[in-house]
C-alpha cells in the first residue's frame, strides 16, 4: 500500500505573539507526508530550488518519505510563505508568498507515485491537481484540500477536482464560500451533492467536523495549555485523517473508521502545534500518538444512559 501527496514543499517565517523564526522548513506537502508516514509509505510530488538541502530533505527521508518526485530546479529557490499569527493564535496575516519555482510547477509522477492506492491532493492550483488525479488510475481513497485564492479565482476547475474525489477537507469559511451557504452543515451537504463521500469542516483550534452521508462526527482540538505555531496543523490533520484511511482499505469507508481517522489527525495535529514548524512531527513517536488519541476519547466521552426524570 502507498500513499502519494502533491503540493508545497517551502521555507516558512512565522511570527506569534511570542516568537518567531526566519527561516524553517514548511509546506503542506511536507506537514502532510510527516503525519501520513506513521501510517503508510508514502511519496511527495513537489519542487523544490538548489537553496534546499540534503538536511531538508533529511527530514522527509528518515521517515521513509519517498522524496525522489521532489523536483530539483537548478538556480531556482523553493517556495517562501511568511505569516503572523494574531493574539488568538486562530487567525493569521500573510505577509509574503514568493512562489519561485512554485510558478512554473509541473507535477511528475513515478511510477510508484501513479501506483499508489491513497492520494493527498493539497493546496496547490485545481488543474494541477486535476492532472495528478488523471494519473493516479489504481487510487482507491482520493482528498483534496484547497484555499480561498482559487475558490476565488479557479473556482470552476476546483468543482471538476471535488467531482472526482472521495472527500474534500477544507476550514469551514471555505467551504461557506465555496458553496455560498451560510453553515457549515448545509455548505457540507451541498458538497455532498456534487460527489464526494466525506466532506471535512476543518475549525482551527475548535476542532473540525466531518459530515457523511450516513451521518456526522464533530471533535474538538485537543486542549493545551499552549500553542507555539499553529502552521501545517490543517495539513497535519489531514496526514492523521488520510494516513489513517490508508492503514484500513476497506472500501467504502464506513462512518466508524471515519471516526476514528477524526481522532488520530486530531491528535497528531495537537503535537504539530506545540513547537515551530516540523521540530515536534519530526520526533513524535507512535505510542504518544496512541497515548494522545486514548486521551482525546476520554476527554471526550460521557455516559447517556442514566435516566433523569425532567421536570417539564
Ligand atoms: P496550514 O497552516 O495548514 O494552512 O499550512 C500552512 C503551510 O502551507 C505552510 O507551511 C506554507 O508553506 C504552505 N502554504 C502557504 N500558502 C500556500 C500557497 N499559496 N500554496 C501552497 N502552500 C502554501
């Protein structure tokens, strides 16, 4: 079994409240392939410049991240994204995207990359991701996430990638604006209507929702006392959700597993969001992983079955 993700391998400069970094490996492919390898093999379709180092890729590749469709652009620098994050930590200014090689991005796929059961289609332009979806013909469990510059701006071609796939992940403003609903359930339920199964309503650090057609699960985030970055959390999510979905291949994909999927990108986005870029993702271990998923259910659960006599 394999997993293939194509998006945005970068160099990030974040500022919080509290600190900030210049310069840290990124990307929503990189945050994704990070949370999914707990789960599956899996391979990343992007590009990257020659200021990209074998460190860099160090991070992917002591994972078992297969990186060999990472294009190399000779003279060319990898994608730059920089944002600050407000008071709240939720929302966040973009300060710059230099897009460098990004511009002039053709996905290649190996063989091993068209071959692969799951594909993660991330936030890049929808006719690239189009293109990556026509190749990728043994795929069993397709997603794809998305941002508001293209619903803006390549909105139709966004529709014809949603049409194809198994399920759309995206925040619940997007999916408002998406649609032109106005709630998070009947923005879902109109996405439902165009052909994907499962339809995820990410909420920041609110937690996400996901809404089927045999029914709805909502999670909150897992509480911590503190955040240091929240960037990639939203593709961290989606590596525990997809990855997961990988390791049970059972198709169709029943609300049970969906469920359960919820919980482990809940909890793997938890520890993305406890340091700055990769540093925490990069040496998480599988049993915290389970330690915290354990502790999101019984945080989680209460008892309905005893009986109250209401008044009225
Ligand atoms: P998230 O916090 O989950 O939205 O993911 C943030 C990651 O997405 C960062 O590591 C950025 O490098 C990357 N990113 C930001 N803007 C874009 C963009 N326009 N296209 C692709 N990736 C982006």
């Amino acid at each position: 079994m394999s997993l293939t993700v194509v998006g945005s391998v970068a160099f990030d400069a974040v500022a919080t409240p509290f600190a900030a970094r210049e310069r840290m490996l990124g990307g929503a492919a990189t945050h994704f392939a990070l949370a999914a390898s707990f789960f599956d093999d899996v391979h990343v379709v992007g590009v990257v410049g020659d200021d990209f180092s074998a460190e860099d890729e160090a991070v992917l590749t002591a994972h078992k991240i297969d990186t060999t469709d990472i294009e190399h652009v000779e003279g060319g620098k990898t994608f730059f994204w920089s944002g600050r994050y407000h008071d709240n930590m939720n929302s966040r200014d973009t300060l710059d995207t230099q897009l460098n090689v990004f511009e002039t991005f053709e996905p290649k796929l190996s063989e091993a990359s068209k071959a692969a059961k799951t594909v993660f289609l991330a936030n890049i332009l929808p006719s690239l991701q189009l293109q990556v979806l026509e190749q990728c013909t043994e795929a069993t469990f397709t997603a794809v996430d998305s941002m508001d510059l293209w619903i803006n701006i390549a909105k139709e071609d966004l529709l014809k990638v949603i049409a194809k796939v198994d399920c759309v992940i995206l925040n619940d403003e997007e999916i408002e604006l998406l649609t032109g609903e106005p709630t998070i359930v009947s923005a879902a339920q109109a996405l439902l209507e165009l052909g994907p199964s499962i339809v995820i309503a990410k909420q920041g650090k609110y937690g996400a929702g996901v809404i089927t057609k045999e029914g709805s699960f909502w999670l909150p985030a897992f509480p911590l006392n503190e955040v240091h970055d929240p960037t990639g959390a939203g593709d961290s999510f989606a590596g525990g959700f997809v990855g997961y979905l990988a390791a049970h291949p059972e198709r169709p994909v029943t609300l049970e597993v969906v469920r359960r999927a919820m919980a482990y990108g809940t909890a793997i986005a938890s520890f993305n969001v406890e340091e700055f870029g990769t540093d925490r993702v990069s040496r998480l271990t599988g049993p915290e992983v389970v330690a915290r998923v354990q502790h999101l259910a019984s945080i989680t659960q209460f008892d309905d079955t005893t009986q109250i006599d209401l008044r009225r």
